[in-house]
C-alpha cells in the first residue's frame, strides 16, 4: 500500500499515524474508501457512527479488510528501532551491555553484579508483592460479592416464607383446598423435623434450632411486606425440604400448561425476584427497593406477579375460527412465490381486513365472512372459504400495509419499485402515489395521531415522511443502511422508530431528525421489524437472527441524544427466522405474534423469554418440546409463516403462510 512505501523512503511521519489515535498503526485495517486505522480505533468509531472518520463515506465494520503488508512492515522496524520513538531492539542492548562488560577488571566486576544481584531481588519482591496483592483483593472482593449474595438470597427466602403464608391463609379463608392443605401439613412437618434436628446435641449450632422455630412460626402470622427475621437460616432449610416435594402436579394444570410453567420457570423465578424482592438473587436489573415495602404495597407486587403468572396459563391453545386465501384456490398446495403474503392489516374499526404480497393485488375481507362456515378447528375448504370484497391492482409487487387509524377506507402500500401508494378501498382507487425511492421500498406506516401523514423506508437508505396534501416527500432522513420497517409512536407525531440492515434500531424525534435520540443495539442480523407497545413505552424488534428484543423505549429517550443501549428489556426466542420476513404484530395487551420458517404461527407474552403457545401451519404435525421451540416436521419443506396481525386487544389473530393460507386464530383458554 502507499503507506508502506512511504515508511520505506524515510520512516513514520504523522500522515502515516492512525488518523483517530495518532499513534503507529496497530493491526492496521483498511476501509473501500482507501484509508487505514488500527482496527481497534476504527471498530470503536463505527459504534458511535456508520461513515468514514477521513471522508465520511457510508462505512460498516463488515466492509473492514487488514492491511498485512503494512503491518509486517511496520513490525519490522520496530524491531529494528527504526520507527520514531520505538525502543531499541532488546537483543541488541542485551548484547551490547555484554560486550562492555566481558571489558571490565575484577575490581570493578565484583561491585556491578553485587548491584545486579540486588536489583534481581529488588524486582523480584516486588513482582511478589504485586501478585500477592492482586491475589488479596481478589479473594477480598469476592468474599464481599458472595456474602451480599448470601445476604440478599436469605432475604429473598424470608420473603418467599412469608409469601407463601400469607397466601395459604388467604386460601384457607377460601376454603383451602385438599392438595393444598396436604402440602401445608407437609411443610410442616418438615419445619418441624428441621427443629427437632437442630435441637439435639448432633443438631448442629445448639440455639440455632429454637431461633428457627420461631421464626418459622412467626412467618405463619406476618403480612407480606413485614421484615423476615434477621437470621432465616433455619426457615430456608426446611423450606428446601419442603420444595424438595413440590410438584406442579398438585395444581390443577393441563399438561400444555404445565410444560409452559416448567419452560419458563428460570424466568419466573427471575420476574419474581424483580418484582416482589426489587432485583435481589442476582437480578441485576431489578429495581432494588430503599425500605421494606408496606403489607399493602407487598400485596400489590403479589398481584402484579400473580398476573404475569396468569398471562403465561391464560390460554391453552390457538383454534382455527377461519380461514381465507390470498390468490388463486388452485395454488392451495403449491409453495410458489406469488401466494406469499407481505402483509396483513385490519382497518379502523376491525371489520375488514386487507392482505397483500407479490401477487401484484390487496384483498380486502371481511371479518365476519371470513369466521363464517367454519366450525371449531375444522379448515375452511376451497368451497367455503370466502373470496375478498374488494381487490385493488397494484403495478409491483407489494411489501407492506397501513390502514389509516382516521379515515376508515384510506390505505397504503409500500412496493417493489419504491412507490407508495394511498389507495381509496371503497372506490378501489389510487388517491396519491409518492415515487421519490430509487429502489424497493419495504415499509409503510401511517400516523396514529395526524391522519394526513405516512413514513417510508427503503433499501436506497432513506425514511421518506409524506403528506397527502402535498406530492413530494416533507422530510427525509439518511439512515445509511438498507431501511427494513418504520413505525410512528402510538401517541406522537413526532416519534419514530426504524429498523434496518445495519443491525440496529434507530429512534428519532422528527423535529430534530438530524440525529436519533436513541440506537437500541442487540441484533446480530438485520432487524425486519419494529412494533410499538400500546402505552409507546416500549417496543419490540424481530430479526432474521430468530430472536425478538423487547425495549425500554422511555426509558433509553430519556437518557439523552445519541444514547447507544445494548441491553434489551428481554429477548424472545423459540422461533426460527433466519432469511425470510415472518410478521410481527403486538396486541391482546402484551402478547407478540410472529411468524417462524417453520411454518408456525408463535405468540410471546412481553415478559416471557419463551413462547407461551404456537399453532402448526402443517396439518398433523406432531409438535416437539413442552417450550415451543421444536417446530414442524420435514414435511413443511420450505413453507414459512409470512406474516401476522392482531385484531387490537382481542385475543385473535391473522396469519398467513407462504401457501397464501390465511387463518383467523383465537386463543382458547
């Protein structure tokens, strides 16, 4: 390279430094535009920015390549102390300090090796004192990190004693119930057991015992909320023996729920200690509590755990209340490209829903047509599947769907040509096309607030806002990376979120668009989709690396402009999506639907790493694993589920295969 040509003609000048660090090059790398960097400067830079630090061209670490000449190179003079400010080469002074003192009389030998001689022991000492200290410290932090450990997970035990107390007297006022009054006397009589051992002379600690009775039968009257004794030593070892002969089987679970409990049990335990303990056992993102919690505040915390519990067991499965087809009845089982559904989306009032892909055509259907004529989970036929009541003629093939959350028959569509499209559903007109992307536009979505305005994404790299009382775009962001999905915030105008093809989710305030006021950064793939919660405060993100992330929207805008967060809320996994575009659509509260290339249909509750329930495309399919993450067999081929959508907060959802099967699913409980 050139700069290895210069080094030869006259050393390092400071054109030939890192241009960030302004040092020699170390592990030199080279970019497309022809400047080099250390690697570990310039990969440090592309995580704040996507553009040459030198010319500001667009720029990813992929597009990285090493410079190996230069690097030899460079490594050579180094040795050769010839580099500026480089050290001589070690082997030549050691050679040099040799020869000068082969020269020396014994007069003048003995005094120098005495110094060498306590120089060595000087350096050895203190390489001694170093590693001793080092080791020290270590085993003195963690000494300290284990026993907050110990401290925090005996509390979060004294908790859960008095939790469990608390709730089983709140069922004996009930009436209780047989399986749970056995597994009381059970308890107790391990508690019991527990404080007869540590009563004897063999027990173990003397007094020990009798504190842990006591403190056992303290727990039986306290309120949640109110302190665990100081020391529940004893109560944590007979609350081991007592779980040590719990079993699920005692609760009157079906078997899909109870393997859905048994999947998700780490995570659980997890939400439990968040919420009822305030992050203690290890949770490092918990919100740790200044004070004890009142009773009432305790009980609070029960049920807002007692409904995350429920929302995992709610539902036992999805049934098939209907079914229709997006293109031709005799493509039913072929896997040709022009059945694949983009998109799926219900209109302002949820009676019809319209559906469009690379058949060139939206179909609208009607709701309660296509419910009609089907029967508990009995398929529609290519008989009684009803057809669309409207179907508009696109001039590509489409990629996405927005209806307009004000104006009932107002719809866009976004295409393979870079148009869109706001369509006039009733008259199965086009009322405004926007033809300013140079390639294929992937997204669309319309402003839950301003009726008047819709954003696009493209694979030119561009988010494109667009007014319908106007003909071109109003504003335009460079994202610098392929833009895969846009979604404006379901409270604002102004805020939007988009996902693209450099891995990252990029939030933007629209009145200042020149910068995000957040990057949200997990994925390891592109991200193909981006989906508000209903209160705007989090959002979820899909991936074509088969995972989702949940985020906390507020709280990383909050942060400040240009915050970079890599620590997702959760991250949902069990699906499979690592080519194709497979749906995302939040709804039912905070259920996630999407789709996954083993032609399943999955649904995530937002809390929940794992899916609380699936639905096989593939009739017969035998289904694999309690935690949804098997899939179907072999004989789904290449059949993928393309796209999702909620019917708002109903529990019932819209998906579509890549057959052009389209089903109305509803959960059951």
């Amino acid at each position: 390279m050139d700069a290895a040509s210069d080094v030869h003609r006259g050393g390092l000048d400071d054109s030939h430094a890192c241009p960030i660090c302004r040092e020699t090059f170390s592990d030199a790398f080279n970019t497309m535009c022809g400047h080099t960097f250390c690697y570990a400067c310039i990969v440090e830079h592309l995580a704040r920015a996507h553009a040459c630090p030198c010319c500001a061209q667009p720029l990813t670490a992929e597009s990285l390549f090493p410079n190996l000449a230069l690097d030899k190179l460079l490594k050579q003079l180094s040795r050769s102390g010839q580099l500026p400010g480089s050290p001589r080469c070690p082997a030549r002074r050691t050679k040099e300090i040799a020869e000068s003192i082969n020269s020396l009389p014994l007069e003048e030998l003995t005094p120098l090796l005495r110094s060498i001689a306590d120089k060595h022991d000087r350096l050895v000492k203190h390489d001694k004192r170093v590693s001793v200290g080092a080791l020290r410290d270590f085993l003195a932090l963690s000494w300290k990190r284990k026993n907050d450990a110990i401290r925090d997970l005996e509390r979060e035990v004294g908790r859960i004693d008095v939790d469990v107390n608390w709730i089983e007297r709140q069922i004996d006022e009930l009436g209780g119930s047989h399986a749970l009054r056995a597994l009381v006397e059970e308890r107790a009589a391990a508690t019991a057991a527990a404080a007869a051992r540590a009563a004897s002379p063999n027990g173990g600690g003397g007094g020990g015992g009798g504190g842990g009775a006591s403190a056992a039968t303290a727990a039986a009257g306290r309120e949640p909320g109110e302190d665990p004794p100081p020391s529940p030593h004893q109560p944590s070892r007979a609350r081991a023996s007592a779980a040590a002969s719990m079993s699920l089987a005692s609760v009157d679970l079906s078997e899909t729920k109870r393997a859905r409990v048994l999947a998700n049990f780490a995570n659980l335990q997890d939400l439990y200690s968040k919420i009822r303990c305030g992050g203690f056992g290890g949770l490092g993102g918990g919100r740790r509590k200044s004070s004890e919690p009142s009773a009432a505040a305790a009980r609070g915390d029960l049920d807002e755990f007692a409904n995350l519990m429920r929302s995992l067991t709610k539902y036992e499965r999805a049934r098939v209340a209907g079914e229709v087809r997006h293109g031709e009845r005799n493509a039913r089982l072929g896997a040709g490209a022009s059945s694949i559904v983009s998109s799926i989306e219900f209109d302002r009032d949820y009676a019809n829903f319209a559906t469009g892909g690379v058949s060139k055509k939206v179909h609208v259907f009607s709701f309660a047509e296509a419910c009609g004529g089907v029967d508990g989970d009995r398929a529609a036929s290519d008989v009684d599947a009803p057809g669309p009541i409207q179907t508009l003629d696109a001039k590509s093939k489409l990629s996405c769907l927005s209806y307009n959350k004000h104006v009932a028959n107002h719809l866009a569509s976004s295409d393979y040509e870079g148009v869109v499209t706001v369509w006039d559903v009733e008259a199965g007109v086009a009322v405004a096309e926007f033809e300013e992307h140079d390639k294929r536009a992937w997204t669309v979505d319309y402003c839950r607030v301003d009726p008047r305005i819709l954003a696009s994404g493209s694979d030119d790299g561009l988010v494109k806002i667009w007014s319908t009382a106007q003909r071109g775009s109003v504003l335009e962001i460079d994202v610098r990376a392929n833009v895969c999905c846009v979604q404006y915030g379901p409270l604002s105008a102004h805020q939007l979120a988009v996902g693209s093809a450099d891995h990252r989710v990029h939030v933007f305030d629209l009145r200042n668009p020149s910068e995000a006021i957040a990057t949200l950064r997990a994925h390891r793939k592109a991200v193909s989709y981006v989906r508000f919660l209903p209160t705007g405060d989090e959002m979820v993100s899909a991936s074509t690396d088969s995972t989702l992330c949940v985020w906390d929207v507020k709280g990383n805008v909050a942060a400040g402009y240009g915050i970079l967060s890599s620590a997702p809320a959760a991250t949902l996994e069990g699906h499979v999506n690592e080519k194709n575009f497979v749906g995302l659509s939040v709804g039912a509260g905070e259920l996630i639907a999407c789709g996954s290339e083993t032609n399943e249909a999955y649904v995530y509750h937002k809390s929940f790493n794992r899916p609380i329930l699936t639905y096989d495309f593939a009739e017969k399919t035998e289904r694999r694993g309690g935690g949804g993450g098997g899939g179907g067999g072999g004989d789904s081929g290449p059949l993928f589920v393309s796209a999702t959508c909620w019917r708002g907060d109903e529990p019932v959802l819209l998906a579509a295969n890549s057959t052009g099967s389209i089903k109305v699913l509803q959960l059951v409980e």
